[in-house]
C-alpha cells in the first residue's frame, strides 16, 4: 500500500510559547500561512514583518487594528520558511508586558486569522515536515504528553466545576433536541409527534442566553482577557499610592504608568496564582468643579465598578472623616454588597498604623479608634479590618493572602485553556444563533447540522457527543421499529 | 470445472451483488448457495429502502450494482419519505414483489457472463499459508479460486425460535449451515450471537380492509436507478410510459391494549423472556419484537402495525411492526385482537433466528479477512442487518476481490490478474466523506458491534452532502474505472453536470434588475430587492422556487431543476461541509502500513496500544475514530509513522 506524505498544513496557529504567570517577558510564537499578513496587521515598526528579511528582530509596536491602541513595545523575531522550527513562516512576538499583554496579543492575532494551537502542535508540525527527527521529537513529546495528561486531568477534576456544570446543562438541552431532530429524521414513518419549532426555539434561544451569559460573565472570561481588577480606594491623602507601590514591590511587578495627567489612575499587576490581578491606584473621590478632577472621579468610579474586589482605605492617624463616610457609602452601593448583588470582595485596611493619632485640625474626624468596626467593617460586612503600614510594609503580606484568597476561591484552571473554552464557547454560539434566528427557514436537517456542529464545539470542552450517543437515546426514549 | 478466479458463496443481497460484480470485472466466478431457487429472496419484509437504505441502493447503484433496478423494475409501490425536511434526508421506499423481485435476480444472475450457479452446502473453506486456496463442499466436492466471498447471512449455524421450541434453519423452511461455522471457527475467526425476528404472514382475504387506513404511495413515483431513469427522462414522458410501476397501498392499523394483555400473559412462553428461553444472541433495537416493545414500553399500549403486500399475485401479506417469537397459538390470538384482523389467518408465522457472525474488526475495510488472505466477507455475516447493507458490502467485497494486492503475488493470481480489465491495483475504499457505503463499512471495522448494524443518516456526520440526488455525480466514476458501469450512461451523467454547472455560472452572473424581479417577488411574499442581484440570490431565498423565477432564468428538466435549487439553498452549508471535508482529509490520505508495529511506539496509552493492535487501522483517520484512542496517542503514532520506513 502506497503510503502518502499528508498534506500541508493550511491554517495558521498561534499560542504563548513561555509559561503564564511568571516572568518577566514573554513569547507569542505564530506559525503558517497567514503568519506574515497578521504580523503587518498588528505591528508597526519601521518595517512591515512581511517586507523584513528571513531570521531579523524588528522593535515596533503592537496596536489593536481595531481602535488603534497601544498594546506594548515588542521585538518581532521574523523567520521566512523553510528554515523555521515548523518549516512555516514563523514569528516570534517578545513582550515585557507580563500575561495580560500576552494574552491580548495572543487575542488580536486569533481575531485576525490564526486559531489556537493544540498543546504540541508546533512540535507536530516540525516532526511531520520533516524538520525534527525522532529523539528530538520524543523529547519534546514527553513534556507535551505530560501537559495533555494534566489537563486531561484538570478537565475531569473541571467537571465538577461550575463552568463544566453549565455546559453540561448546555449540552444536554442540545442533545435533547438532537434526539428529537433526528428521531423525526431517521424514523418519519414512526407516528411521532411532528416536530414544534416554537419550542427548539424556545430551547436555543435559552442556550443562546445562557452561553452569552458564560461569556459576559465576570466570573470566567473577564478576568481572563482583563485580570482580576482590585481598586486602591479611599479619600485623598491615606496612603493609597504607598500602599499601591508596597504591594508591587513586594511582588516585584512593573508598574505601568499611563501617559497623561499626574491624577490619571495608574495601574499595576501582579501575578497571583498564575491569575492576573490588576491593581488600580485610584484618585480620591470628591466634589470638584475642577474639569481634571472630574475626569479622574469618573475613572475611579468605573474602577470600582469594574473591580474584582477592592481595597478600601483609611487613615488611622486621622480617624474618620466626611469624605470616607460619602466614599464607604458610595462603594457600598456600586460594589453591591447587599444581596442579591454579586458582592465584590472588600478588604478594609487602616493605614498608617506606624503614626500616633494625630491632633485633630480643621476637619474634625467623625469617629476615632472604638468605632472603626461599626463605621467601616460593618457597611462591607467585612469581619475586620487589617492594620497596615504601607511604610513599614507591616502586614502587606497579609494583604496579598487575602487578594489571592478571594481570586482563588473562585477556583480558576490555567487560562489557557480557559481561552480554548471561551473560543469554543464563541463559536458554538455562531451556530445556536443561526439555528434560531433562522429556524422559520431551516428544514429540521439544517437545524440538526447547527446544533450538531454547537455541540461537537462544546465537546471540545468536556468530552464529545457521538452519534452513537444520539441513536441509544432514541432507542431507549422512544418505542421505534417496524 | 473445478478452477475459478472468485467464489461467492450465499445467494442472498450481498452474494448477488459480489458475484455480479466479479464476473463483470471479467473474473471466471462459482456463485454456490444451498438453494438456487431462494437466491435473491427478501426473507423479512417486503420493501425496500428507507431512511439511510435508501441512500445505499442509490450508491450501489452509481458504482454498477444491481439491487436499484431491480427494485424498480418490481417495485409495486414507491414513497418518497421526509420530503418536508430537506433534500439530504429525502429518501426512498418501495414495496417490492418478492417473487418477482427474486426472479429478476435470478435472471440476470443466469444471464450473466462468467458466472456459474450451483447449488451446494460449503463446510470447509481450504487454506494454505494464510491464504484463501477454495471450498469444500458437504459432498465432498473442491472447488479452487484465489479470491472466496463469504455472504452466509442467518444460514450460520441459524437456529430458528418459535416459542420455546427451537430448530436448526437458516431461514423458515431452508437448511442451516452448520460445519462451515466450524471451519471458521477453526481458522481463528471470533464468531458471536446475533439475534433478529420477523413477522407472521397472513392471509389477504381473511383481512377485513374496511376498518384499515389505506396509505398509498406516491402518484409520480420516484425510482432508484439511474438506469430506469435513462429510459424516461422528461417528466411527461415517464408519466406517459416511461417509469410507470403498479401502484398498491399499504395499510395501517394499531394494537391495543388487549394485545398488550395477550403478550404480558403469555411471556412465560417468549423464547426472550421466559426463564427457559435460550435465545442468547443480541436483537437490533430499532426492530424490537411485539413483545419487547411492551416489556421496555409499559406505558404505551398501542403500537403501529404496516400491512404490506407481498406481490400482486399471491394473497399473502407481511404485518410489519409485529416481529415475534411468541408461540404460532399465542400470535393467532394477539393478532386478533387488531382492528381488521379479527378473523386473519396466519400463512407463515413470525419466528426469530439467532445466527453465528463474525466480529466485524477481524476484516479490512476492503472485506478482506486480516486473518486469511483472499478470504472476504459481506452482509450478516459481518453483523449488520438489511437488504442494503448487505449488497452495499457485496459490492465492496466484490470489487476488491477484483484488485489484487501487489505483495507477494502467487500462480494463481498472475492468472487471475490476466482476466482482469482492471489494472489498478489500489485497493477500492470509500471514505466517510464520500459516501454511506464509507460509513457503513468504517462503523464497521472500527468500533465495537453491539447489535445488529443498521444504517441511519444520523450515523453520517456529512450527510448534507452525501444526498441520495448526487450518488451518481459521487461515485459512478469508480463504477466506470472498474468496467461495470457502462461508458455511455457516465457520459450522460457528466454531461448532465456539465449542464448544471453551466446553468449555475449563468445564474450567478445574471443580475436582474428590481423593475424586473420584484412584481414576481412582491406575489410570493418575499422582500423586493432595491439594488440588481443575481438570480442564484434570489434563489438562494427560502420562500423562492425555480418554477417562480423560471419566466427570467429560463426553463428546465427536472432533475436538473432540483439539482440547481439544492445548490442555492445549501450553498453555505455545502461549503461548510466541505470545509470540514477538507480538514478531515489530511488524517484521511494518511496511510499506515499494514503490518505495523504498535508495541514499539514510545508514549502511546496502554488502552490505545491494544486497540490500535486489534483494529490495524488503515489511515491515521481510521485511527482517530476508534474508541479509546485520544489526540495525544495520534501525535505520538504520527511521531512513529513519520519515522516508519
């Protein structure tokens, strides 16, 4: 038997080839055919990618073709095939930026043609042309079966996770309809029923909500694609920006500073978990006819709406004030702390314990030690509040076992895969979508093909439908056979 | 005589097809059955196609079978069904006269050159070296070929139930098969247990029609072969003379909820439940018998019952839907409880047949036994059950028994070679992706048998393009390759194409302008256009039909006017079909080689090992569809394979 070379590879994959997480810079590594068309789309140096000579690193920048946004300064490594890893043109994509800049990057070459690849699929490509030899390839096939068998396992220990518990849900509404579909189809004769298109609409619609619900959600594909945002909050002057920078230095994180006006929020992140956590050094929130200030009070208003959790300060020295009482009410309602709102994490800090109370001057504080519980702890409903010294660095640990804590309670597996499961999640909606907008013009096979293809796409997710698993339905469910 | 290029052995669908096959692909052919005059014969009810059948005669038929037209050459009734939901599932069915459609077969069978009938029970079939020599009959006669078709259908150690009283049959009133089984057996061959029932027959004249809901077939009857409809291509001209067959109903009527008690009384009697049943073999759970429907479906009483006529000469008639082993007083009874049965009398009555199989991994997808060389087998024998599938395999194997592999040939094949018109020898394999023939037989080889194998659209993952409208444009091109299609009706069909293709450009290109299209759009309640489209657009509308558009497109025959109207309104889908297509060829187009050592990969799970060992599969697609075996065993298998030399 003639065996045959299999064919070329004809998309493009993409991922980040360094591990999440840590470190300071990072890699997304593209492979394929449309490889260069993207980096010309994304990059902008001095060059275009796709007029650059082979094996050259070109600085630029990466800008979002959509809004024209920075993303970062990178260092675009070019290699022209045949002489890649893959033996397809490849570009390697340098950043300094931590996760989110690679994980955004990794999204603007997805959104532009390339999709993401299977764990090894670089190495599958340099083993099948040609590029790599067995030892080589064994080699590298240990580490990337050690990868799938630990994903594998996540998947499984996943499925008793909230998200797999919705898709199954998904899932078996799909199914169910499915059945319906092809019973219809493959036993026209059994006097079944006709098939009611109000309700497989009823049935997608629901499906359709609920995937845009898991997609929308705060809880999954947010903090993935933005982190996990935790606001400094509090009046002017209680130490906010020392804080902020304590608990970066702490976790020798860059701090990016925005261009802009000195009371633009400023922004840093950390590593957590393998999570991003977006720290946000906010402006104090007051009235002001001040046009700067204003604009500043509008981002930290969205800051806080936005946030994950947030840190809320006070001045111990000082004691309680006007303005913290307007601000702890003001957080209490947007961060919703009162049921049935989703609460937002809030952890209550007194700052400046390193100082002696000072000598109350013009503004009189409203309450001093004894009531700190009552007026702060208890709107948050926060059990206490944690002494700290953002000079000192007294108890900044404390506070990012907390942070940790309350991101890890929500049990997040690698983001990687979270990406692949909102990538199918996405797609799987494009079809559920048709099948009920469309349903007045689909035949029920055409409504089958859609919701098939939605759930194959899931499948990717927690484990594939087969049509096996369709017939025993209907042989079990339902009595068929002449 | 005692030297033949092929022997086919089994005169049922699956033996007609290969034999036929082999002796027009220019093989010297022996055709042996135990009873020449049942060859051909429907042994359960009389129809033909169906849901996913359907589909399989179109396609045998494309590739030069011959079960399409002889169906529609004895045909007596024809019924488009699910024409409401969509083209890819349209399919087929046609009662058909079991004498007549047995003597047609027989006909052309006796007609047919290089081919010799006899009548005679194989025990043994001759090996020497892994290698397929020829048979041995009971009589002791020897007969030589260097390719054997097996085709045993129920006749393998067939052991028939009525009740709890069971007898050794093949089929009510015909010889099993005893030693041949042995001889498998003795090979190395796993052989289980299959299970499957049919129907009593009654008497037409004791059916009281009065109190029965008529169903009549189609008035403008749609036919299976291309062959038929070369003869009447115009619709005015079939309908004038052209395809014309008899046109007889069907009745329905419905059990009830005394049939129920008759047959929860009488289970102690059933040979499936009693305690002292002994039926071990597996039955298909899309044709449960009477009884098995009211034991797994307590809460339903009534169950649908199809009266078909058995011929239009013979007063018997076939009760489908009640299947049973019950015994012949206990159906005498639960029949007479059914609306229009009253008073019926049973001419033959229902029995079940438990059968020997072979497990169908031991065979390649080209039929050939991995075990015997030259040794193939098709039909029951490999576990599925139906007409169509079984001349779907007849075809495969027969055809293949035609492509001599190119390794190690011996004597008998350099002679055998000789005949053949064909010169190809790459072995004849359809994929999933081009036809329900692939999926029947990679369903087949590839995962685990767990009851009689039927064939179901939903089992093709690309049915929107697997249509039983484009088998000929799929697949005829194989039946011209091998000879046993006939150059001039090819050239029909790709001329017809041709003039599709030609008509679509046209349509594409064709813009029309809203002064001219929106007068006939505004009358079909369609939205007026305000720009100039082109007509395959405005085709492509759901609400819109050619006939509509016609006065501005020009008019055309039929078939090429439905051709056209598939291709607009499942222009996105065939191209996402395709797509898929596409993508899945890669695994496809790569091969493994045959004797490939999967105990050496490094990396592969324990699980993957053995299955991949136990199946060998053919293609790395193969491959990924077995059970067990994940994405990361193929990486590392094509880590293996790429360094396989």
């Amino acid at each position: 038997m003639k065996r045959l070379k299999p064919q070329i590879n004809t998309d493009t994959i993409t991922a980040i080839s360094t591990p999440l997480g840590e470190g300071g810079i990072g890699i997304v590594r593209i492979s394929g055919k449309k490889t260069l068309k993207i980096a010309d789309h994304i990059f902008k140096g001095k060059l275009k990618p796709s007029q650059a000579k082979t094996h050259t690193i070109h600085y630029g920048k990466i800008i979002d073709p959509s809004d024209k946004k920075e993303i970062d300064e990178v260092l675009l490594m070019l290699m022209r095939k045949p002489h890649t890893y893959t033996c397809e043109d490849m570009v390697e994509i340098n950043t300094h930026g931590g996760v989110m800049v690679l994980k955004k990057i990794l999204e603007l070459v997805t959104q532009n043609g390339a999709r993401l690849a299977e764990p090894g699929e670089f190495t599958k490509r340099a083993f099948l042309s040609g590029r790599i030899d067995l030892a080589q390839a064994e080699a590298v096939l240990d580490i990337v079966k050690a990868k799938t068998d630990k994903s594998l396992s996540l998947a499984l220990s996943q499925l008793d996770g909230k998200l797999s518990a919705k898709i199954k849900a998904l899932k078996s509404r799909l199914i169910k309809t499915l059945t319906k579909l092809e019973l219809s189809i493959d036993f026209p004769e059994e006097n079944i029923e006709e098939l009611d298109k109000i309700e497989i609409k009823k049935i997608t619609h629901k499906v359709n909500y609920e995937i845009s619900n898991l997609l929308k959600s705060g809880e999954s594909g947010k903090i993935i694609r933005e982190g996990a945002s935790f606001p400094i909050v509090g009046r002017t002057n209680v130490g906010k920006s020392s804080l902020f920078n304590a608990l970066l230095s702490e976790n020798k994180a860059i701090v990016t500073k925005y261009p802009g006006t000195t009371r633009d929020v400023i922004e840093g992140w950390l590593s957590i978990d393998g999570i991003p956590v977006k720290l946000v050094d906010t402006a104090g929130v007051k009235d002001t006819d001040n046009p700067i200030e204003k604009e500043s009070i509008l981002k930290t208003r969205k800051a806080i709406k936005e946030a994950f959790g947030i840190l809320f300060v006070v001045d111990k020295s000082v004691g309680i004030l006007k303005e913290d009482i307007e601000l702890i009410n003001y957080v209490k309602d947007s961060a919703g702390v009162h049921p049935p709102h989703k609460g937002k994490k809030i952890i209550g800090l007194l700052n400046k314990c390193d100082l002696p109370p000072a000598p109350p001057e013009a503004n009189v504080p409203l309450a001093q030690k004894a009531d700190w519980n009552k007026v702060v702890a208890e709107p948050f409903k926060v059990r206490s509040l944690i002494s700290v010294s953002a000079l000192r660095g007294d108890n900044i640990n404390l506070i990012l076992s907390l942070i940790a804590k309350s991101v890890s309670s929500n049990n997040r597996p690698p983001l990687i895969t979270r990406e692949r499961h909102l990538n199918a999640l996405r797609r799987a909606k494009i079809c559920t979508e048709r099948a009920e907008k469309e349903i007045k013009n689909l035949t029920p096979e055409l409504i089958a093909y859609e919701i098939k293809s939605a759930l194959n796409t899931l499948g990717e997710i927690t484990g594939e439908v087969t049509s096996e698993d369709i017939l025993d339905r209907i042989f079990s469910q339902f009595c068929i056979g002449k | 005589m005692t030297n033949f290029d092929c022997i086919v052995v089994g005169g049922g669908h699956a033996g007609c097809e290969a034999a036929l096959v082999a002796s027009r692909m220019g093989l010297n052919t022996l055709f042996l059955t135990l009873n020449l005059d049942t060859i051909g014969q429907m042994s359960c009810n009389p129809s033909m196609g169906g849901l996913g059948k359907s589909q399989l005669i179109f396609e045998v038929d494309a590739l030069g079978g011959e079960i399409g037209y002889a169906t529609d050459q004895t045909g007596i009734g024809f019924r488009m069904l699910n024409t409401k939901k969509g083209p890819a599932v349209w399919s087929l069915r046609t009662q058909v006269d079991r004498k007549k459609y047995r003597e047609f077969m027989q006909n052309i069978l006796r007609n047919q050159k290089n081919l010799i009938l006899k009548q005679a029970e194989v025990a043994e079939i001759i090996v020497k070296n892994n290698k397929a020599k020829g048979i041995c009959t009971r009589t002791g006669m020897e007969y030589f070929g260097s390719a054997i078709i097996l085709t045993t259908g129920t006749f393998l150690n067939g052991l028939i139930h009525i009740g709890l009283k069971h007898y050794p049959s093949g089929r009510m009133g015909e010889l099993p098969s005893k030693d041949l089984s042995d001889s498998l057996k003795k090979l190395g061959f796993k052989l289980g247990r299959l299970k499957t029932g049919t129907s009593p027959r009654v008497d037409k004249n004791t059916i009281d029609f009065s109190k029965l809901i008529p169903q009549e077939p189609d008035k403008e009857p749609a036919h299976f072969s291309y062959r038929t409809h070369q003869k009447s291509e115009i619709r005015s001209q079939r309908l004038a003379g052209g395809f014309n067959p008899p046109k007889v109903p069907c009745y329905i009527t419905h059990t009830n909820r005394k049939t129920q008690e008759i047959i929860l009384k009488n289970l102690d009697r059933s040979p499936l439940f009693s305690p002292k049943g002994i039926i071990k073999g597996i039955g298909p759970r899309y044709c449960p018998s009477i009884e098995d429907k009211y034991v797994k479906f307590k809460e339903k009483s009534s169950h649908q019952v199809f009266i078909e006529p058995d011929g239009l000469d013979t007063n018997e008639c076939y009760l489908n839907g009640l299947a049973t082993s019950l015994p012949e007083d206990v159906q005498i009874s639960l029949l007479h409880t059914i609306p229009g049965l009253e008073k019926v009398e049973i001419i033959r009555p229902g029995y079940g047949i438990e059968y020997d199989f072979a497990y169908p991994n031991q065979v390649y997808p080209t039929l050939e036994t991995k075990l015997v060389k030259n040794l193939y087998f098709a039909g029951q024998l490999l576990g599925t059950s139906g007409y169509e599938e079984a001349a779907a395999q007849g075809m495969v194997a027969g055809i293949n028994a035609c492509l001599p592999r190119s390794d190690k040939r011996s004597g008998t094949e350099t002679a055998r070679q000789a005949s053949l018109k064909v010169k190809k020898k790459s072995p004849f394999i359809l994929s999933r992706q081009e036809a329900y023939i692939g999926v029947l037989i990679d369903d087949l080889v590839t995962k685990p048998i767990r009851e009689p194998y039927r064939m179901f659209t939903s089992r093709v993952e690309h049915r929107l393009i697997l249509r039983q409208d484009n088998a000929c444009e799929r697949l005829m091109k194989y039946g011209a390759k091998f000879g046993i299609v006939n150059k001039k009706d090819y050239n029909k069909v790709n001329e017809m194409m041709a003039n599709v293709n030609l008509k679509l450009k046209e349509l594409k290109t064709r813009r029309v302008t809203p002064n001219e299209i929106n007068s006939i759009l505004k009358a079909h309640h369609s939205a007026p256009i305000t720009y100039p489209v082109s007509l395959f657009q405005i085709l492509k509308r759901p609400e819109i039909n050619y006939s509509m558009i016609e006065p501005l497109a020009g008019s055309l025959n039929p078939e090429i006017e439905n051709k056209i109207e598939i291709q607009a309104k499942y222009d996105g889908y065939i191209k996402r079909e395709y797509q898929l297509v596409k993508r899945m060829k890669k695994l496809e187009d790569y091969k493994i080689p045959d004797a490939f050592n999967y105990s050496t990969i490094k990396g592969l799970s324990r699980e993957a090992r053995e299955k991949l060992s136990q199946t060998r599969p053919l293609t790395l697609g193969q491959a990924n569809r077995i059970p067990g075996v994940r994405s990361s065993d193929l990486t590392c298998l094509i880590v293996a394979l790429k360094n396989h030399v």
